[in-house]
C-alpha cells in the first residue's frame, strides 16, 4: 500500500464546523473549524469566502504536519474518547 500524501488527506471527508462570532471590533466574522484537527481554524467575513478557501490553510497545516511526521488524523477514526482502560488501569 502506497503512503497517504497530501492529496490523500486533502481529499478526506473532514468534519465541518461552521459559526459566526465577533471580532475586536464587535463586528461578525464566520470560521470553519475541523472536528478532527482541533487546531484548525479559518475566519473569513462571510461564510462563502471561508468555505471556498479553507482548504488553502489546510493544505498547508498537512503539509507542515506530514513534513513533521506528526500522527495524521482522519475522519472516522474514533479519536473523541479517551481510551479511559490505559489512562485509568
């Protein structure tokens, strides 16, 4: 089986999250962040603008991420509990 590249994970179905919040200036922005990279966040002022170019930010936190060889996520593997058997024996 080939390593999963960069195009490999840009592809995967990635958990939404989508909402709206205010900036310094209580004006509202909208963001999009990744249920399973929950450091990934983009804001945009409308939601349209967020949807059409998160991906250029997430293509680059992959790439730093595989260049790293940090443990890659993906969507459905079930990372949201913990494994409470070894962190709690």
């Amino acid at each position: 089986m080939a390593d999963k590249d960069l195009d490999y994970y840009l592809n995967l179905d990635w958990t939404l999250i989508e909402g709206v919040d205010l900036d310094f200036d209580g004006n509202p922005y909208h963001y999009i962040e990744i249920k399973e990279i929950p450091s990934f966040v983009f804001c945009a002022k409308t939601i349209e603008k967020a949807r059409e170019n998160y991906k250029h930010q997430l293509k680059l936190m992959l790439s730093v991420m595989l260049e790293s060889g940090d443990e890659m996520p993906e969507p459905g593997k079930d990372n949201d509990e913990p494994d409470w058997e070894s962190l709690c024996p």
